[in-house]
C-alpha cells in the first residue's frame, strides 16, 4: 500500500487534511505568541498546542512548520552575514514557496509526522500512537543532521500515545535534538506525563466565535445554510463537530432528541423507535456514535442549565430552553441529570466495547432517561 493510500487519522472526513488548509481561523492570539518569542530569538524546542477538538491546532502547527522551514535567519535572531533580515510580521509562507510545495506533496525531508498508524499484523488501524512509530523517529534525526539545517517534527495526538511511545519521546525532550522543534498536538493535555507537559512550552487555543466558524467552515468548503449560533453552540465551537454535524444531519437530530425530551417524564415511544430504528440500520454505526454523543450533550445541558438555574443563552434546537428549565429547574435536579448522565455514558461505552445489539442500547439508555425524568 502506497503512502497516498494509507487512511489519515488526523483527517476530518469530508474537510482537507490541516496541512491543506491556507489559513488558521479565529486563533491570532497563538499565532502571534508564537511569533513574539521566535522573533526575540528564544524560540523553544517543543510546543505543546493545546485545545478543544477541531479548533486549529493541527492547522497551526503545519503553518509553524512551514514558517520555520521556510524562513531564513537562525530562530529570529542575528544573521550570521551581519544585520539581522527583518522581522517576520506573520507566519503565513506563499503556498508556491518550494517549502510549502514539497509539505502540500509529503516529501519534505526536513519534516516529521507521527500519528497513528495500521497494525501490521492486522493491517486495520490502531487506536494508540505505538512505540515504533517514536523510535523511527530516531532514526530520521540522524538521517538530516548532517545539512545543518532546521528540522520539524509533528506529534498528531500525543494524548494517544501508548506508555512505551511517550516513554521514548521523553527520551527525546530531554536531550533535543539541535535545530530541531518539536509540536506536540493534545487534546487533553491533562493525560500527558508531567515530565513531558514541564519539557514544553504550550500554546492554547479556544473556542470559535459563530462568525469564525462561519468563516472556517467556507475555507473547508463545507456549504451550510441553516442556524450558525446553533451549530456553534453543539459544536462548541470546534469545526471538526460541526463538520460532523452538517455532513450527519445532527442539527435535525438534535431537534429530534429535543422535542423527545420535552415529552417526559411520559416519553414520546413512536419518535424515540424513529430514533432508534434511525441509528440500528446496517451499516449506520457512525450514525448510533453521533446518537449517543448528542443524548450525552442533551443530559450536560440539562445538568448544567439546572445548577446555573438558566438556559444556554443559544438554543440548540426550537424549544430546547423550556424544556432544560422544566427538567432541570434546580441545582438538585441538574444533580440527578448529572449522575445519570454519567451512569449512561458508561453503560453506552461498555455496551459499544462488547458489541451489544444497538437496538437493546438504545432501548436501555431510554428507559433510563424516563426513570431520571420520573423521579
């Protein structure tokens, strides 16, 4: 199998991979960090991009790596031929820039990429970042040193590293590699080993404003012309959610799952079967995953809702204000929805674990909601 048909984990399905994408929306604030210190010439060995889901840290750090491989003087100091070249006011390289060419085609030599990759027993793709994967990269250090050029190295989610593989790349961050920086890319960095957190300099993105994800979801050619302040609010402002949510039709379920909600404690049977029969149809487990995602989220806004004794400011679907406050009017209600919440995402895991029937998980996570909302 060729490189061009390996699948990407790192891929949004339906998006451009981030090493595709032009422009890092709604996140100048890390871009011009970064910038500030590579310009005071104190630019770090390893950067910890930290964030929500789908919000850019991929896309930045691609950006960074064709910034740094493609721009001259040595990590924004002095030139070695006398006065320092100016500086950078941006991290953007012309997409026709050799650089940023050879990343677009993957044959820069100066450029490493981890992320997970097929077992080759199996040849399905594996769940954790494994510890060969760390150790190739040894080899690729002593392959380039000899240019002295600056070299880059990508870790596309380091919080799915295994033990052995974030073992191994201590090893590395504690004796870097000159000339070499390393972006380590985490969605909980909370997971990482401290020794790993404490050996990098972090750079934290947030959530995408409605208008920022607006503009993100142009980029990716993604077309959507219904409620943006509600797509935003479920997706909580990642465009990797709402991604998912346009392209699986998870605004109507929401809907869906709302107005099913509303008619507790006495639940609506013939929409709650619609929905089941919905997520059960062969083939349709990404469509049972995105069903049990959004009762999750349904149950968080009801918890949370009932311990701020308000509503979401945005609603995520007509009518769902009246009925988080009539479920959830107070801070022991938002208690029971909590506990609930997560009685049935662990029951929703392990039946998912052991391939439970889908239909006798929904049915299950139903009548559970219907006790929560009797009693």
């Amino acid at each position: 199998m060729s490189d061009e048909d390996l699948p990407e984990p790192d891929r949004i399905a339906g998006a451009p991979h981030p090493r595709e994408t032009a422009h890092l929306i709604g996140q100048s604030r890390a871009e011009d960090e970064f910038l500030r210190v590579y310009n005071a010439g104190r630019l770090h060995h390893a950067w910890l991009i930290s964030g929500p889901r789908g919000t850019g840290k991929a896309t930045l750090a691609w950006r960074i790596a064709r910034f740094l491989l493609a721009t001259p003087a040595a990590d924004g100091g002095p030139s070695l031929f006398g006065d320092a070249p100016p500086k950078p006011g941006s991290l953007h390289i012309d997409p026709e820039h050799p650089v940023a060419r050879r990343i677009a085609a993957k044959s820069e030599p100066a450029l490493y990429h981890i992320t997970r990759t097929p077992s080759p027993t199996t040849g399905k793709m594996r769940d954790q970042i494994a510890v060969d994967d760390v150790r190739n990269l040894a080899h690729f250090l002593q392959l380039s040193a000899a240019d002295g050029g600056r070299r880059v190295v990508i870790v596309d989610v380091v919080d799915e590293m295994n033990t052995a593989a974030s073992n191994a790349l201590l090893k590395m961050l504690e004796e870097p590699p000159a000339r070499t920086t390393l972006l380590l890319i985490a969605h909980q960095p909370s997971r990482l080993l401290p020794t790993i957190r404490s050996r990098c300099r972090e750079l934290r993105l947030g959530a995408l404003s409605p208008e920022d994800l607006t503009k993100a979801l142009a980029q990716a050619e993604i077309e959507f012309g219904g409620d943006t302040a509600a797509l935003a609010e479920l997706a909580g402002g990642s465009v990797g959610e709402a991604i998912r949510l346009t392209q699986s039709g998870g605004l109507e379920l929401y809907g869906d799952l709302v107005g099913l909600f509303a008619s507790l404690p006495k639940m609506d049977r013939s929409r709650a079967l619609r929905l089941a029969d919905g997520a059960v149809q062969r083939g349709s487990s990404e469509r049972l995953d995105l069903l049990l995602w959004l009762v999750d989220l349904v149950m968080a806004r009801l918890a949370r809702s009932g311990a701020l004794g308000r509503a979401p400011a945005v609603e995520g679907a007509k009518g769902e204000a009246a009925m988080l406050m009539r479920l959830a009017p107070n801070a022991a209600s938002a208690r029971h929805w909590a506990q609930a919440a997560e009685e049935i995402g662990a029951r929703a895991r392990h039946g998912r674990a052991v391939n439970l029937d889908p239909a006798a998980l929904i049915l299950d996570m139903f009548i559970k909601i219907q006790q929560t909302a009797e009693s």
